[in-house]
C-alpha cells in the first residue's frame, strides 16, 4: 500500500469516526437540552435560548408556524412565531436525519394568582408503603427478620389475601388473622404488581409480624405557589417524598388545611434554614384536596374558604423565554405577611435537563435575609414573579449558600 493510499484510508476513518460522534452529540443534546414542549403567546414571536448544533436544523410543514432563519438573528436564539393551536416542529441532522419532534403550544396566554401562603400538607399513600425491613423477636426467643430479601424499601402493599389495604391498621388486622398461615401479598414496586407469599412469624407478645416497616400517610408544611382561574392549584414546585426511603410518595390523595408558623431557624453555611409550625386538622380548617404528588410539585384544588383568604389579584403567566437575568421577587408570608422580596436571577437555563432547576438565584432583600438568612425549608413553592408575570417557583437551596438556590419554570408546574 501506498503512502497516499494509507493517507487517503485514514481521511476516511477521520471522516467516518467524526460523523458518528457528531450525530451521537447531537442526539444526546437535542434529547436532554432541548425541551420537550414549548409555550407561546399565539402570534407573537417569541424568543428561546438553547444553541443548535453544528447541522442541526428545525423544519415545519405547518404554514401557521414561522421559524426564524435570518442570518441576522444571533447564534444560541432560536426564533418562533405561530398561530392559535398545537403543533410539532421538528429537529434534523443535516437536513436529512430526524433527531426530535418538539410540541408546539401556542395560546391565548394564561392567568394565575401568585400566593406564596404556607399551608399544612397532608397526603395518604396509594397502598401502605414498605419502608424497610427489620427483626423481631419470635415467640420462642428467636431473632428473625422473615421479610429480608422479599419485601423492599419502596414497595406498596395493596392486597393481603386478596383483601385491600386501605392503612396500616387494615395490614396490621389482616397479618394477625392469619394465624400464623402463609399470606398473600400483591405489591406494586416500580409501577408493576407482584404477588409475594409469606410467612409471618408469632412474636414474643402474641401477635403475627413480617417484620416490615410500613407507613400509609405523610404531612408537613409547604407553600402554595399558585391558583388558577378555575381553582387548581401548584405548591412545593418539587415532589413529596418519603423521608426514608427518599422516593416520590405514589399517593391515592391528600388534603390541605390552615397552618400556623411558630419559628424560624436561618440558614448558614452548611446548615440550611427551616420554619416551623402547626397544621389545625379539621373539616373547619380544610382548605383544598390534594390530586396528585410529582417530581413538578402538588397539585389539586382548593376550596371557597382557601380562595376566601386570597387577596392578590390574577397576573400574567411567564414562559422559560421570558425569563431573564436580573431583578426579580418571591412573594412570601415567611414574617406573617404577604410580601414581596427582592431577589437576583443569575443562571437562566431553558434546556430540559432538570425541570425543578431551571433558574438560580440569590436573595438580595435585607429584610429577608435578616429574617431567615436566605431561602430556608418550607418556603419550597414561594412565587417568583418578573416584570409583572408569574414565572416560577422556589424549589432547593444550596447548601452551602443558603442566600442561593433554584427554581422551577411556572410552565413547568402548570403543565400538570
């Protein structure tokens, strides 16, 4: 072989090898860091920050979707204007190989009320919930753990024998008739449902154990983020999850009721803040009806009573791209009163990649920061509005820097 034949072999490989990490890039970044769906005003041209990659083209066949190609328009903006409706524009490698289908919402715009109240937060399990194994001491003095292996942390338990568990009294009830026979559990673990047999074993005070951890409920205290015209409701702008195991709490539903902050404890470095309280249970002190808990928050709707003791007014809902870097506020009832506190938005990422952390940012408020030393636990779901819009939500706070931490696109929240 020739010198100018193993060159050419090698341009090839070059070629060939530079294509594939090109095309794997550009999957891998469409796929994570660009979103899914996108919200507009309906007729306006709206503005996203997601830079393309090199051969990466957006196409619609859609005539009422107009997609900006000006050579004018700066590198890193994506430009889209569209009528009333629902559309899908798609992503292409080099014109030719589709990468992604982005939805396209486009809408008459929407309306919420920013609340930024606490709330008590009550929440009942779909299933009782394993929470982790553990051993018992049989009747005859032995140290057993007959669920090890079998039943893990996450697992909800549906049906004893066939019957519903509805709480943990009901698996309590259903163990102990069994005297001592093998029972029939029917688990859900990660969505699928399984049917695990097993022994419980007579502990030295008489009753039948399966020496499992369990739980059938959750509560604490949480921010309501906003209402919507109809009643629904956003709160937390993150999920609930169990203080155990740290998964998502799957819940049948919830409740929420008043609640009163007793103290606040700053945050620090290294130490983040925490507000503490009461909740009052009662049918005289519910406030809403919990639907649903996911990785975006709580969501469901309140009642009369809760709209009763709402006095702000509706405001105009922002999108990830009218979001900006810059002054901001977090509306909050942290001293006892509604109010609104200045904040500093330093990082505004419009990719998919973490939907509760689409924006940083930083407490600048004297007042607040007097009062709690930043953003503390429990102010989760406390209002960001920008330039009059309701634009997100206050999700974590860094540990480190409890001036700092992140918040959630409203978008995001509302989708559910």
């Amino acid at each position: 072989m020739t010198r100018k034949q193993r060159l050419r072999r090698i341009l090839i490989y070059v070629f060939w090898i530079s294509l594939v990490f090109t095309a794997g890039f550009s999957w891998l970044y469409v796929e994570y860091a660009v979103p899914d769906r996108l919200n507009l005003i309906a007729d306006e041209e709206e503005i996203f920050h997601f830079p393309l990659p090199p051969g990466i083209t957006l196409e619609s066949e859609c005539e009422e979707v107009v997609l900006g190609n000006d050579s004018n328009i700066p590198p890193g903006e994506v430009h889209i204007q569209a009528e009333h409706g629902s559309y899908r524009i798609g992503m292409k490698l080099f014109g030719m190989i589709r990468m992604k289908e982005i939805e396209v919402a486009a809408t008459d715009g929407m309306y919420a009320i920013p609340c930024g109240v606490p709330v008590g937060i009550y929440l009942k399990s779909n299933g009782v919930m394993v929470i982790g194994t553990g051993q018992i001491v049989s009747e005859a003095g032995n140290v057993v753990e007959p669920s090890y292996g079998i039943l893990k942390s996450g697992d909800y338990i549906e049906k004893v024998n066939g019957e519903e568990m509805t709480d943990k009294n009901d698996l309590i009830s259903a163990v102990n008739a069994c005297n001592g026979h093998e029972v029939r559990l029917e688990v859900r673990r990660e969505g699928e449902l399984m049917k695990i047999d097993l022994n419980p074993v007579r502990s030295e005070d008489g009753s039948y154990k399966l020496g499992a951890w369990v739980r059938d409920d959750t509560q604490g205290i949480g921010t309501m983020t906003y209402v919507d015209l109809n009643g629904s409701f956003g709160a937390l702008g993150h999920g609930i999850s169990d203080s155990d195991t740290g998964q998502l709490v799957d819940i049948e539903g919830g409740e929420l009721y008043e609640t009163q902050i007793l103290g606040i404890e700053k945050g620090e470095s290294g130490k983040p803040g925490v507000m503490s309280g009461v909740i009052y249970y009662g049918k005289g002190t519910r406030l809403g009806e919990v639907t649903s808990n996911t990785n975006e928050g709580i969501f469901g709707t309140v009642n009369e009573r809760f709209l009763r003791a709402v006095s702000a007014d509706a405001v105009p809902v922002g999108y990830r791209q009218d979001v900006h870097k810059g002054q901001a506020y977090i509306r909050s009832d942290v001293s006892g009163e509604i109010k609104d506190y200045e904040i500093e938005i330093q990082k505004v990422d419009q990719s998919n990649l973490q939907k509760s952390k689409g924006m940083v940012i930083r407490v600048t408020d004297p007042e607040l920061l007097a009062l709690t030393g930043g953003i503390i636990q429990g102010m989760s779901g406390s209002p960001i509005l920008q330039d009059g819009k309701l634009i997100g939500a206050v999700t974590h706070v860094f540990i480190q820097d409890s001036t700092r931490g992140y918040g959630i696109f409203v978008e995001n929240m509302l989708s559910h």
